[in-house]
C-alpha cells in the first residue's frame, strides 16, 4: 500500500540512512508530538527546527484528529530529520477519553473517515463558547488554518487574551478542566472503531500514555484492545512514573506489543504543565523505531 509516509522527502531506505548520518549526539526519539494544527504552540515548521536544535533524529507528528502539519514538516526536515507522519485520535472507552496513536497511516484512506470526527471538535468548541459566553466569560477564538482543530489550549488563549484568567493553569481551573463548568467531553467515537480505522488506513496503532486514562484499570481493558487489533504502548511518557513503565514493558511482553515513546511535546508556554517536558528529554531508545516501522500494514 503507498502512503505518504515520507511524501516528497525520501523512502524508507532513504530515510534511515539519512537518520544514521545525522551526527548530533545523543539519538533520540521523539514519537508524540503537537504542532499548530491542533493544541501545540509551534508551527510545524518550528517544531522541525527545535526538534533538530535538540538533537532529535525521528520526529512523529501527533496532531489530535488531523493531518494537516504532515507537509509542512516533512518540507521543513528536508533530509535533516526523519518525518513519521501520526495522529493522536480521540477515543473513549468505559465514557472516558482514550487516545490512540497512529504512525504512518495512509492518507487518502484515513482522511475521509476524520471528517466527521473533526466536525464533531468544532461541535465541541462551538459548545464550550457558548459554555464560557453563559458564565460571564465571552471570547473569541483565533482563526484557524485548513486542517487545524480547535482545542482547549485555544480557549486557554482565548480567555487570556479577554482578561478573563491570568494563566492557562487558571482557565484550566476555573473553566476548562475535566471538572470544570465549561467543559464538554468528545463525541463518542468507541476505541475499537477508532482501531479499526486506524488498521484499515494501515497505521500501526499503539495506546497512547495508557496510565493517563481515567476508564478504568490498564490491565482490565487492554485484552479488549489487543483482540481489536492494537499494536503498541507509549512505555516512555512524563506523565508515566518508573514503575508504570516497567509494568508496560511487562505487558509488551505478555501480549507482543511494541513499545513506543515520547514526550508528548505541546511547544513552549503551552498548558501551564501540560505535558510541557522538552523535546528529547524522555530517552526514547533510537531501536524502537524500525520494530515500529516494520509493522506498518
């Protein structure tokens, strides 16, 4: 199956090769990352270039719900840096939000299948302005670029840039956390149809930061998701202690599960603590990659 993998840049061969020559020390992984396109503060071209600047040598490309930062990354790297065009899709399981990864789907295939998922984020946002609008907090959000999905960093901006809060730590508290008054949760799309999507687009499908989800116990779901056809665990995140590592490695082994890993990198000031580890920070061994790569469909 052709896919856009590395679309205008190299092939596979090529972009191992390209990897391998790159001389910054230390090789690291980056395989979670957000761009512009939906809750990151960098464009994709900047994230290219602080990716590069840290010494990163694979960069997935992690958007929620979209493809758009593909092209303009894989332009940016160039031969630089190695492209692994993903997305984060959003999932629920038990009625609480699941995310799965996907690495190096097949564009025309998947794209067609979002369109109703991103429909339903712009749903969502135009629910939570009417949310903030009833509780005295009106705002209006930027303007988005083809392909961007509005998320809750934006209403964070939003209500900053009204004067409404004085931090993102403050919007998340006092309007958009899970908790709070403003918020509204995903349209339902289930975590096995969203496997399947993903499968069917050839992606290869790994659980992302599974000790972050709030459904129920790790290990009471994840056979469930196994017999749907997932293929990995993010092992290595920040919000994942040493011992919820170790206990992913144990069940890569059990269940023949690749690992997978990254810092889930949301760009600088973004989220007041979400997520804000730096890039290359989290020690995702280099020889995970090509596992990964090989199980594309």
């Amino acid at each position: 199956m052709q896919r856009l993998s590395l679309v205008c840049a190299m092939n596979k061969s090529q972009a191992l090769h390209s990897t391998n020559s790159l001389t910054r020390e230390p090789f690291m992984l980056e395989l979670h990352t957000h761009t512009t396109y939906s809750d990151g503060s960098l464009s994709p071209t900047d994230l290219v270039e602080a990716a590069i600047a840290a010494g990163v040598t694979a960069l997935a490309i992690t958007d929620h719900d979209t493809l758009g930062g593909w092209t303009e990354a894989i332009a940016a790297a160039g031969n630089r840096l190695e492209i692994v065009p993903g997305i984060e899709l959003s999932t629920i399981h038990n009625d609480r939000s699941l995310h799965l990864l996907g690495f190096w789907p097949d564009r025309e295939i998947l794209e067609p299948l979002l369109i109703e998922q991103q429909a339903g984020r712009w749903r969502r946002a135009e629910a939570i302005a009417t949310k903030l609008a009833e509780l005295g907090a009106p705002i209006v959000l930027p303007e988005l670029q083809a392909g961007q999905m509005p998320g809750r960093p934006h209403f964070a901006q939003a209500l900053l840039n009204a004067g409404h809060v004085q931090s993102w730590d403050e919007a998340f508290r006092r309007y958009l956390g899970e908790q709070a008054p403003a918020y509204v949760p995903y349209e339902k799309l289930d975590v096995v149809e969203g496997i399947r999507w993903l499968r069917e687009a050839g992606a290869v499908v790994v659980w992302a930061h599974p000790f972050l989800w709030r459904g129920g116990r790790v290990e009471e779901a994840l056979p469930l998701l196994v017999e749907a056809g997932l293929q990995g665990l993010e092992v290595i995140h920040p919000g994942h202690s040493p011992s919820d590592r170790r206990q992913l490695e144990e069940w890569c082994d059990r269940y023949q599960l690749l690992p997978s890993g990254g810092s889930d990198y949301h760009g600088p000031g973004n989220g007041g603590g979400r997520h804000a580890e730096s890039l290359n920070t989290q020690a995702v061994p280099t020889d995970w990659l090509e596992p990964l790569r090989n199980a594309a469909d």
